[in-house]
C-alpha cells in the first residue's frame, strides 16, 4: 500500500479507497456473528437509517475493493525494477503483507471475535487459529493480504509475460485474467484465498497496464464524468438483474443468461468507477495537505486496524444503550464517532511505529 516514489495521484487514490473501505465496514451497528447477524437496533425501534446506511454501503461495495487492487497493480509497476533481485524483492514484498496479517489475526482480530461473542460457546483456539488464520477460510477483511501476497507472486514469477511491454503479449495476459475472474464463480470456496485470487488478478493486471501506459492514458477529467454516467446506469442495471436473480419462477436457461449478464455488467461498474477516479485525479502533484498525507502513510495500518475498533466499539455501545432508546440521530452519531476513532487511533498507532523504526 505505501510507494517509494510519491505519486499525488497514487496518494489521494490511496486515501479514497482507504477511506472508503471504512466506511464501508461502519455502516451497521450490528455485530456480525458466525451464524448470522444481530440486528436488536434496525427491527427495535424500525429505524429508517439503516436502510439509507446499507444504500451507502451497496454503493461503495460496487467498486472499492477493485479500485483498491488496481492501485496496487499499479504501484507494483511503478516500483518495478527489471534489475532488482528477485528473491529478496519478493520475500520483502510477501513479508510486508503475511507478517502484519499474522500478528494482527492471531494477537487482535480472532481475540477480539471471542469477546464479541462471534464463536460458538465451545471453541477451539487451535481450530480457529487453524481454519480461520492458516488456511484462511473465515478472515473478513484480512483475505485482502493473502490474496495481495499471492497475486504478487504470480506476477513476480510470471513477470516476463506480466511486465511485458508487447501489445500481443498484454492481450494475451488480459484475457487470460478475464477467464480467470469469471472461472472464479463457478469453483467451490477453496483455502487461502484462491478463489479471490483468481477474481483479482484481472484488476492487479490492469493496473498494471495503466501504469505501463500512463502517458497515453491521460484523457482528463473530462472522460471521468462520462464514466461517471457509465456506473450509475451499470450499479442500478446490476441491481435490477439481482432482485429478479432472487425470484424463483426463473427457468435454469434464464438464469444462466441472467448471471453471465451479471458478471459482464458487474465488470463495466467496477471498471468504470475505477478509471472514474483514476482520471479524476490524473496528474494531480504530490499532497500537500498534512492530513492527506497523514492518511496516506497510515494506510496500511489503518487497514489493518480499523474493524477491531470498529467491534469492539460496537459491543460497548450494545452493553450501554438498550435498543429501546436507540433513535436515527444517536444511531448515526455514533457511527460517526466509530469512524472517528477507526481512523484517529491507527493514525497515532502509525506515528509511533514510524518512530520506534526510525531509532532503530
């Protein structure tokens, strides 16, 4: 998630997707469990913001983690080096993912799980640890690293093709991506992330792509408000198809053609609100703006950090406001304290750890 060279356009596309995965994750007071979900506060007192709240969430979950990937691809280009050392490269690369996501699994995220009641009464530590953490079968937003470090390695170890600066060699790669996304969807859930892996690679590549070809691919703003009107008319297309999808008069030859449209429109909306944003921040100089920056550098540790806040916040809240006195106002306000605290603590977190390195 951090890059050696900064980039403003990078830098606030960082920030954004950041921001947005935060968001994204606040945007229900409910505490997940592993059998399904509390929800005392939305069906206690019919409170009208949730459903505006899970809009929201529709909204940022139709883009975000594409757009997040792609700028990964990209930074992957622009740090790449035909000369480097492979080996060490990619150890440190895999390093600075499957590190903090061991740590973080195994010291913050599965302890806080336990006490906010998501196992079963009887659980098994090791099981856990086992399923959850190594095989990674049940991670929530930690899948995100392990797909990264696997993707990357793909890459590193197929980087003459992947690198190639060959149109028919790029084509080649792209499409063999876009198999690989749609394949993704008709696999069972396999360990270690692989089916995400699968999905993902296709966006990691394009970023890629974009990078490699930057200088041809500066359009303007122009262009991002066309593609603006390309999502909305592709998120409410793929809306539509998902409410009929959950009909069941619908005949099996129906609904294969309804999921291949589903998966073709899917891939228009991720794209398009990706460039979107690319576009639109295209060209932008390094941030100034201390508190951008300060996002920027905290990134990756307020990705690492943020839905432990968030939990554990949430049961605080559960053990001291009963349902009955949960009205819109409280509920959105304190989200918004939630998120606050997602973003001030990892932040502060960051700076110390930046510290701490710097004496070392």
């Amino acid at each position: 998630m951090g890059v050696r060279k900064k980039d403003g356009c990078y830098q606030r596309i960082r920030v954004l997707a950041t921001l947005l995965v935060v968001i994204g994750h606040i945007c229900t007071l409910e505490l997940p469990l592993k059998d399904g979900t509390t929800s005392f506060y939305s069906t206690a007192n019919n409170l009208y913001i949730t459903g505006v709240l899970e809009f929201v969430k529709k909204i940022i979950y139709s883009f975000h983690m594409p757009l997040f990937v792609f700028l990964s691809g990209a930074v992957f280009a622009l740090t790449y080096k035909e000369s480097a050392n492979f080996k060490s490269w990619t150890i440190k690369r895999i390093k600075k993912l499957m590190v903090p996501y061991f740590i973080v699994a195994i010291i913050l995220y599965i302890p806080t799980r336990i006490v906010c009641g998501y196992y079963d009464t009887g659980i098994n530590i090791i099981n856990i640890i086992c399923n959850d953490v190594i095989l990674s079968k049940d991670i929530n937003y930690l899948w995100y690293l392990v797909m990264l470090s696997e993707v990357t390695l793909i890459v590193i170890l197929f980087r003459k093709y992947f690198m190639s600066s060959k149109v028919k060699t790029q084509l080649i790669v792209l499409v063999t991506c876009l198999i690989l996304s749609t394949i993704r969807y008709v696999l069972p859930e396999m360990p270690f992330q692989i089916n995400r892996t699968l999905e993902f690679l296709l966006w990691f590549y394009i970023g890629i792509l974009v990078q490699k070809n930057r200088d041809k691919l500066c359009l303007g703003k122009n262009y991002s408000l066309i593609l603006l009107f390309v999502w909305i008319i592709s998120f409410f297309i793929h809306s539509a198809i998902e409410i009929k999808l959950t009909q069941t008069d619908l005949n099996y030859t129906m609904l294969l053609i309804l999921k291949l449209i589903k998966m073709c429109i899917r891939l228009i909306m991720e794209g398009s609100a990706s460039f979107c944003i690319f576009w639109f921040f295209e060209g932008s100089d390094e941030v100034k703006n201390k508190w951008i920056s300060v996002l920027d550098s905290s990134s990756l540790t307020i990705y690492l950090l943020h839905p432990v806040i968030i939990m554990l916040s949430k049961q605080v809240i559960h053990m001291a406001i009963p349902a009955k006195y949960m009205s819109n106002i409280l509920y959105l306000f304190l989200l918004a304290m939630v998120l606050l605290l997602s973003i001030l603590i990892p932040c502060n977190v960051s700076k110390i750890l930046r510290k701490k390195s710097q004496k070392i």
